[in-house]
C-alpha cells in the first residue's frame, strides 16, 4: 500500500458575492480557483462562497473590514465583483495599514487599506505566500510610498507571470512506500544528482506511481516517522518493517475524483 497523507487543516477564507453571476460564470470562477489551488490532489487554500450582509452592499472596502474587525473576523477576505468577468481577478483584503508602517513611510496613515485584485488562479498562492512571508501583499502591489488613501492598483497581480497549470505538475507529494512497491538505487551517476550526498536514494515502482497518482521519480529515501497512519475512513494501519518515506510528485492528469467545496459555500 502507498500512503499519501491527506490534504488537513487547509485554511479558509471567506469570499462575499457582491455581483450577479451566471451559474456558467461561478463554475468558471471555481474552476480557474481549483486550478491555481491544486485543489483536487494538494489543496492549498479554501474559499467559502457567501452572500453579503444587506449593509455591506454598496459599501467600501474599508467599511467592510472595519465590520468584520467588529465581528471577531480578522482574516483576510475576497470580494468578488464585477473584476472577475472584467479582469478575471478578485479582491484580497487584508488589513489596514499599522503605526509602524507609517512611521517606516511606506502607508500615509493607519486607514490605508492593504488590498490588492489577484488573477483568480494566482489567488491560492499568493495567499499562501503572504502567510509564510515568502512576500507580502505590499510587495506584490509594487506602489509608490508612502501610500495614499484610496490608492490606485496599477496591474493585477499575476504570481510574476507564473503558468498555474504547469505549477500544478510540480506539487510535492509525501508518501510512505510499503515494501515491494518501491526500489533503491546505488548508482552513483544517479546519486550525483543530489546534494547532500545520500548513500541511495528510491521511487516507486512505475506501474504503482501510475496506479496511485504521482510520477515516479528518484528521491531521497528515509525510514518513515510513522508507525500508523490513518485511513480515509478513520482507521488506523501499522506501517510495517521495510517501509520507507520519498518524495514523489502528484500527476495532475490522474483521475481525482472532484473537488468538493464546503458545504456553506454557494
């Protein structure tokens, strides 16, 4: 058995509604999302579709942020409007600006609103960058400082230009191999190719990579951590002796089975 941890704990943003869309325009919407999120093998963000409040129709940005502050919300949201026919790109919206910002010059005043329209596709990935401060939503709006109140967004944000569906074919997957699925290698032309130096490295078998989702390629190899895992069903399985832990990648061909959206979500 090949076990292939599933996707947990994947954060949730909620994104408001605040345009009439056709049933074709949502499923175009959620499709372009699911492609830039890898959402049916390695999901990175998830989205609650929701209908606004009646008060936040026809507001600002910044009202809305400032009620949903009042509300205990203080992640950040999406504001779909009509961007997303127009541009193809929703609304990220952060946070206000804080003392030290302004105080470094880089915001006017602490009601300078950080927010920025991110291609649809890009949106999970930025989002995962700025959580990890790989970057930051300030760096990606490229704007002259100090910014202005109500500043102006030059280009929607694109992920630098970053092909979405080809990233998608570089996703790591982390998998535990039982023994017989998987083979080992010495050979030291192989081994070059890895720095530090391993003693072997492995993959799994070709016609087990096929069968399972993910691309045979070589890999470090290790004992696994784990001495259970836990299946979809909630049971648990002893991971036996000769097992072993690689790294392959996920193959975005493979038939998934469909991504499910959260049941709150429209």
């Amino acid at each position: 058995m090949v076990y292939i941890p599933p996707v947990e704990n994947v954060d949730r943003l909620i994104a408001y509604l605040m345009t009439d869309l056709s049933n074709n325009q949502l499923k175009s919407f959620k499709k372009k999302f699911e492609l830039g999120s890898c959402a049916p093998f390695a999901t990175m963000l998830e989205l609650v579709i929701k209908k606004p409040p009646k008060d936040y129709i026809g507001k600002s940005h910044a009202y809305i942020r400032r009620e949903e502050e009042k509300a205990g919300r203080d992640d950040a949201f999406i504001i779909i409007d009509e961007q997303v026919i127009k541009k193809d790109a929703v609304w990220y919206v952060e946070r206000f600006a804080e003392k030290d910002e302004v105080d470094d010059g880089e915001a006017v005043s602490t009601n300078v609103l950080w927010e920025g329209l991110i291609k649809t596709e890009c949106l999970a990935l930025s989002y995962v960058n700025y959580s990890i401060a790989n970057m930051t939503l300030v760096e990606d709006l490229e704007l002259d400082m100090p910014a202005p109140e109500n500043y102006v967004q030059d280009a929607v944000i694109e992920c630098g230009g970053l092909d979405m569906k080809e990233f998608s074919y570089d996703q790591p997957a982390f998998i535990i191999a039982w023994p017989g699925e998987f083979e080992e290698t010495t050979d030291p032309d192989i081994l070059s190719n890895f720095a530090p130096d391993p003693d072997r490295v492995g993959r799994l078998k070709e016609d087990v990579a096929k069968a399972v989702g993910v691309k045979s390629e070589w890999s470090f190899i290790s004992d696994p951590d784990e001495k259970r895992v836990k299946m979809p069903d909630g049971s648990t399985k002893k991971v036996p002796k000769g097992s072993v832990s690689l790294q392959q990648k996920f193959d975005p061909e493979f038939p998934w089975p469909p991504y499910k959206w959260p049941e709150e979500s429209l």
